[in-house]
C-alpha cells in the first residue's frame, strides 16, 4: 500500500477526491495456464469503493505477462534487451543472424510472445557466447561488415571477462555482479577482507593466493590488472547474471555477501585508512613510506595471525561482530 497524493473523480462521490492504492490476490488463465499474481486497485477515500487509477491496468497487465513468460520459461523483453546490449547489437541485425524474420526481435521487444522453440533459443545466446558467435560466423553474410566486426569485439570482451586464472578473480565477478558501484580500488579491499573472513568462517580460504601491500592498500595484482582500463570509474561487464552466479557456490556467496553488506557499505577510501591501520598492511611495508610504492608481499599467516585475534575479540564471523571492529578501528582512526 502506498499513498498517492493526486486526486481523481470518482464516479459515486461525483467529485475529485483523495485515493489509496492497495494489493489484493489474484488469478488468471492465459492460454490455459492459471496465473496467481498481486492486483493493484484503487479505492477512494471517501466512499471506500473502487475507483479507476489510469495506469493501473497496463501495471497489472506487465506483472501477469511477466508471470506468465516466467510459469512458461519464456524469455522476458528486458532479457532481450540484455542480449541487444551484451553484444552490441541492434534488434534486425540480431534477428538476421539468428535465422529469424528481419522484423522478429523488434516484435518481441514490443510485446509479442515469442514461441518456445525462439525464446529457447534466445535464452542460449543470452547465455553463451559461444553459440553466438557460432551463429554469427554462419550468417555473417547477412548483416554488415560493421555489424559483424561489432559482435565479434563483445564476444572477444566476453570471453576476457570469462577468463579467471584466480579464485580473486572468480570472486570478483560475483562483487561486480552485486548492484553496487564497484571501482578498481574498492574491489581490491573488498576482496581482501573475503580471503580474511572466509578464512574464519570456513576454516579455508576462499581466496588462497597472496595479495600485495600497494600504496592504497592490499591488492590482487592479477584482478586489478584485468580491470586497470577503468581507472577510477565503475567497473561494468556484460556476463549473464545466471552465469556469474554459477561460479561460486552458496556458501561462497553467503561470506561474499556478508563483507559487501558490512566492510562493504563504506566506501574505498575509508578501507584504505582502515587496511592501512591493520598490522598485515604495516609488516608487510616495513621501512616504506606510506606514499611509497610497494609490490612486497602481504604474509598469510602475518593476515591470519592478526585477524584470529581480532576474531577472538569481536567474532568477525557475524555482522555485528564485524561493525564492531570496524567502530574500534574508526576510533582509533581518530587518534
Ligand atoms: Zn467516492
């Protein structure tokens, strides 16, 4: 339920008047399939009964087609646009090089349901660049030049994207992937305090290889050079999200999750200051000016031995445990 300020007429009061928006259970069939969903309604303030919302209808409308494509396993329009975007491409292009009528994809993208066989279909180059790329060498003929060389660069950008020597480098997909804005250098802490914490709580690393003591703070020198072109700006890539969430497993995830909603909702520099506080950062850059740079080594068991204690004191293995350490730190940040 929410409040609308605006007023409309209602056809009983015969006047404007005030109105709230509520939710109620509802079903429907389309094309034999029964759909239970959540209808909007409107209802006047001052009569308590229905009144007409323009918009309503066409909101109801979108949630029981979405529904319907999803009970289906039908692709849904703003997936295609994602494979529009993934690959550069635009709607006639794209329905040339996957065999199908010129005019298919813009059909679909204003609505039309497509069949099973295409959505399918759809739903495989969304995920695999490899069928796309397959299909495009096929039909390269059909589109242009430009066209082509276009999709051939996306996929190519895909296929670095893929490529993870590293567990920092799996992970760093996921915390990408996660809806934050995630720069080069918040990346890097982000994946520091994951090889920490998972430690403690899985008794095993997720991140086994080393990170370096850098000026601004621990680094993963292969993760930070595969995303250097973006300098300071957001990284962004075009993986699915299905596919990024199939490289960790639940309980990797769990931990991933757990330091992006703690270390995480500060931003890069305060990790920064907070690293450059913990004594692994300091051992490891002993004798080096802090504006100096450093490519020494961070000592795992030095990490370790730093984080059981800070463990035992104020169990990083939960949220508050973390936000703790974390208020003990800015304290002594202020000293
Ligand atoms: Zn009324």
């Amino acid at each position: 339920m929410y409040t609308e300020k605006r007023e409309l007429l209602c056809s009983k009061c015969r006047k404007r008047v005030s109105y709230h928006i509520f939710k109620r259970p509802a079903k429907r069939i389309i094309k034999g399939v029964e759909i239970e969903y959540e209808e909007y309604y409107g209802i006047c303030d001052e009569c308590k009964s229905e009144i007409y919302v323009p918009g309503l209808d066409d909101k109801n409308e979108d949630n029981v087609e979405k529904l319907f494509r999803k009970k289906k396993n039908l692709i849904t329009i703003p997936e295609i646009k994602v494979i529009l975007e993934k690959y550069n491409i635009e709607k006639r292009p794209l329905s040339k090089l996957l065999g199908l009528g010129e005019l298919t994809i813009t059909r679909y993208i204003d609505g039309q349901l497509p069949s099973k066989k295409y959505s399918d279909l759809l739903f495989e180059v969304l995920n695999d660049e490899h069928k796309m790329k397959k299909l495009a060498e096929e039909n390269r003929n059909l589109v242009s030049a430009v066209a082509f060389e276009k999709i051939m660069r996306a996929i190519d950008e895909c296929e670095k994207e893929k490529k993870t020597d590293t567990s920092a480098e799996r992970i760093a997909l996921y915390v990408i992937n996660s809806g934050k804005e995630i720069t080069n250098l918040f990346l890097q802490k982000i994946l520091y305090y994951i090889k920490v914490i998972s430690e403690l709580c899985l008794g095993k690393t997720m991140i086994p290889e080393p990170c370096e003591a850098w000026k601004y703070g621990p680094v993963f020198p292969k993760v930070y050079n595969k995303y250097k072109e973006f300098g300071k700006q957001e990284i962004t890539i075009n993986l699915s999200n299905d596919y990024i969430e199939s490289l960790l497993s639940e309980e990797e995830k769990e931990i991933t999750d757990l330091v992006l909603h703690t270390f995480g909702i500060y931003n890069a520099w305060f990790l920064k200051d907070l690293t450059h506080l913990e004594d692994p950062w300091r051992i490891a850059r002993k004798g080096i000016d802090d504006n100096d740079a450093s490519r020494n080594i961070m000592d795992d068991v030095v990490i370790m031995s730093y984080f059981l204690k800070m463990d035992q004191k104020y169990n990083l293995k939960s949220p508050e445990g973390i936000e703790k350490y974390i208020c003990y730190m800015k304290k002594r940040m202020m000293e």
